[in-house]
C-alpha cells in the first residue's frame, strides 16, 4: 500500500507554480477590480438605515425587496444634499463601487443623490410643511405690515436674471426708490445656502451704517420645475425667513408655484413683478390722495366757519338795537344831573340865607368880619363842589359811552353795514337757508339803513304804503351814528383827592 504523502507529492508540485497572495493584497486587487469596473454607477431604491455621523460623513443602504448595498457619502457631498434623506424615501443615488476590506464588504460611494421622482418630493414636502406647521411658523399672528412707503428695499435673487430686471423696472415706474441687491444662487445644490445668507445677512446691517438697512426684502425666482424651486422649500431657508426682522415677500416662481417659503414670509406675491408692485405704490395715486385730502379737509373748515358765521349772526339777531339800549340811560343821566344842579343851588340859597339870619343877630363889625369869612367859605366850597360834580358827570357819561361802543360792536347792524341782509318770515321768525322759504311767501328784508318787504319768487314790494296820497310815506329807521372823536368832551379823569367836602 503507498504512503498517502507520498501519493500528494505529483499535486503540490504541480500547483507550486502559483504566486501566493497575502490577505492584504488579495482584498485591495479585489477593491481595484470593482472600482476599475464599477467606477460610475446610478442606482434607484429605497433608503432603509440613515445614520449621520458626528464626522459629517453619511452612512446609509440602499434596498429593494431583494438585495440591499452598504452606501456612504462624505461630508462635503452630504452638506451639499437639497434635501434630508430620510429612511423609507425612494433615491437616485449615483457614485461608485468599492470595497471596504477591514469587513471584507463593498460598499456604493455615493457622490449625487437625490429622490426618485415627484411622488417622492411630493411627500418630503407635505412631511416637511407639516413639521414646520407645527412648530408655529405659519400661525398668521407672526406675520408683520408691510411698510407703506419703504426707503430701501432689499432683494435676494440672481443678479443676471430677468427677475432683478423685472423688479427695478416696476420700482422705477411706481415709486423711484434704493434697491439693495443680494446675489445668491436660485437654484442648484449651494442656492439654499445663499438664500439664507441673504436673508440673514440683511437683517444683520445696522440702522444706521454705511449701507442702509432695509425697510422690506423681496426674495425673488422666476418659474420652473418642482426640482428648480427646491432650494426654497429647505428648512434653513424657512427658518431663515421665519427668524427675519425685516418684513420679507416671497415671490418664488409663478401664480401656480407654491414652497414653504411662502408660508412663512409676510407677503406672498405671484410674480417678482407682483412683489415690487406690493412693495411700494404708485406715486402719482399717491400725490392725487394727498391732493384729495387736502380739498376734503378745505372743505370741511370752509363749512364749519359758514356754521359758526351763521350761529353768531343768530345770536347777534336776538341783542336788541344801541338806540333801544342807550336811550333810557341817557334820559335817566339827564334827569339825574338837572336835579343834581337844583339841589346845589338851593343847597347854597339855604346856607346863604342861614348865614344872613345870623348876621343880622351879629354886631355889624363882627358880623361884617363874620359874613365875609362865611361868604368866602362858600365861595371856595362852590368853587370846589362844581368842579366835582361835572367831574362826576363826565366820568358817568363816559363810561356810558363805553357801554355803547361795546354794543354798537356786538351789535348784528354792524354786520348789516357790512352788505348783509337779515330774512324774516311772515312769523317774525329768521330764515337761515333757501330751504326754508316756502314760495311766494312774504318776506321782510332788515338792511343797515332801513326794512323793505319782499316775497319769495316774486317782485319786490314797498315797505309801507301811505294811507291816502298826500301822506307820505315813512321813512326807514337808520341808527344815528356816534359823534366823532374829535368832537367829545374832553373830561379830565379825577384824582383821589379832587373831590372836597360838601359842607
């Protein structure tokens, strides 16, 4: 019987040929082989474990209902996503095959991704919009006023697209304002990053620094697919928005196109165009406003001094003529000081006659002394008496005088001097507008020289008529009219001690 080594001997020498290969070297000739024959690969499924590294680094598989492939995407890739991967959501991923020796696995390396189709970013948008609802950033309690009139207005859009264009012609033909411009991307992997830098970076400029601080920003985008306008559905976008000082108007695609930026800015506008047309108005509307307010309010000051003018003139009408006023007290100041008068000069009859009684009883040289100290006592009393009292009657009648003139100033016949008429009814009742004359009623015109009658719609009649043709007829009553300045009685004004002692 052979030996069994021996029997081996012929097969190991003939596999001895074969170079040997150390762990190492066989699992890196097998990552060159998948990389140099899988070096781009697009792959659609559905993402089951995400795991985001503190790294930065994205680890995730990619599965279908029969195989499932280890995948990760570095960090600079990963912070570039337009979007959150999420397990359970349909990808397109796209990268390369490799390996990872250290298990012994490969593994997709993922450079692009992004979800597979419109059903899938249909859904990531209504989960997101109902995140953010519920955090409060839609409630309507958090959205501001739009200034009426901004001084600047700040705009985050691509500077070389037709939207900036669109937003600088409308403002320029509304209102001409200063429009500060933020360039940032609108579309692509970095545009979410630079919207929100505008918006921040906005709201961060002092009140007053060198740039001026915007009064109201306009984010701005024309139209496009639902995949253009998803940078503006990202959440540090709307978180972005949501945390602006500044009033802010989204005006991202067309009437039809909807993102969650919208939600949360204070304005929402159809158009770009729409958004300058909501941030300022229109200056000659405006100039016609103020205009217009302006003739409201003369009007308004115009009809409220017609109505005072007619309650004074009412009230004038109720004070009765100077004439009727003065007339009784001139009278009374007549009587009073012919009395006065009288009574001096049998005051100083009786006096006089005492004095005689007495100096009959009297020696003839002591009387004679007697009688004529007495006479020149009377004298300088009557000397001094007069004066007093045509004093006094001086300063009643002036201040007489006084009280005329303040009547003759609150008097409505100083109006009438003026040109204006006073209309009395049948009923002796003011007219005080057309509406209350009826027609052909009789009517009483007061002027400043006289009354005339006249009947409303018909011709003017005489005031008075004669009762036979040789009466004549009445004159009409005119006020008599003060006497000059020049020709009143110049009365000195008494002292304290003018007035003497009667006796």
């Amino acid at each position: 019987m052979d030996d069994p080594i021996d029997s081996l001997a012929p097969i190991a020498d003939a596999q001895s040929n074969a170079p040997e290969m150390s762990v190492s070297e066989l699992a890196n000739a097998l990552k060159r082989t998948i990389e140099d024959n899988y070096g781009f690969v697009r792959v659609r499924g559905e993402l089951g474990r995400v795991v985001a590294a503190k790294s930065g680094h994205l680890y995730f598989d990619i599965k279908d209902d029969k195989a499932c492939i280890n995948s990760v995407m570095w960090k600079g890739q990963a912070g570039r996503l337009p979007f959150k991967p999420e397990e359970g959501l349909e990808v397109v991923a796209e990268g390369k095959l490799s390996t990872y020796p250290g298990r012994s696995n490969y593994q997709l390396i993922c450079e692009r991704m992004r979800p597979a189709g419109l059903g899938a970013l249909m859904q990531l948008l209504e989960e997101r919009k109902k995140k953010l609802a519920a955090e409060g950033l839609f409630d309507a309690d958090r959205k501001k006023p739009i200034p009426y009139l901004p001084t600047v207005i700040g705009v985050v859009t691509s500077p070389t697209g037709a939207v900036i264009r669109d937003i600088l012609h409308r403002v320029r033909e509304r209102f001409p304002v200063r429009v500060l411009i933020w360039p940032a991307l609108v579309q692509g992997e970095r545009a979410s990053f630079e919207v929100e830098a505008g918006i921040r970076g906005f709201n961060a400029l002092p009140a007053s620094g060198h740039i001026p601080r915007p009064d109201v920003i306009i984010v701005a985008r024309g139209g496009g697919s639902i995949e253009d306008l998803w940078p503006f559905n990202e959440e540090r976008v709307v978180r972005a928005a949501a945390d602006s000082v500044i009033p802010l108007i989204s005006a991202v695609g067309h009437e039809t196109d909807t993102t969650l930026i919208d939600f949360v800015s204070d304005r929402r506008a159809p158009t770009p165009t729409g958004a300058a047309e909501m941030a300022v108005p229109v200056r000659a509307e405006l100039l016609a406003t103020v205009m217009d307010y302006g003739a409201r309010s003369g009007r308004c000051l115009t009809r409220h001094l017609e109505k005072r003018r007619l309650e004074f003139r009412s009230i004038v009408g109720r004070f009765p003529r100077l004439d009727a006023v003065l007339q009784g007290p001139r009278q009374r100041l007549d009587r009073s000081g012919q009395r006065f008068i009288g009574a001096l000069d049998r005051a100083l009859a009786r006096k006089r006659a005492g004095l005689d009684a007495r100096a009959g009883r009297l020696q003839p040289a002591a009387l004679k002394r007697d009688l004529s100290r007495k006479r020149i006592e009377a004298e300088r009393l009557s000397a001094r008496l007069k004066p007093a009292v045509l004093r006094e009657m001086a300063q009643l009648r002036r201040r007489l005088d006084g009280q005329g003139r303040v009547l003759a100033t609150l008097s409505y016949e100083s109006v009438l001097g003026r040109g204006f008429v006073l209309v009395t009814g049948h009923d002796g009742k003011l007219r005080r507008s057309a509406a209350a004359v009826a027609q052909g009623e009789a009517l009483k015109l007061r002027f400043s020289d006289g009354e005339i009658l006249a009947m409303a719609g018909g011709a003017l009649r005489r005031p008075r008529k004669p009762a036979s043709p040789s009466q004549p007829e009445e004159p009409a009553r005119t006020v008599p009219a003060a006497p000059p300045e020049s020709q009143r009685p110049r009365i000195r004004r008494r002292g304290r001690n003018d007035q003497g002692d009667l006796f």
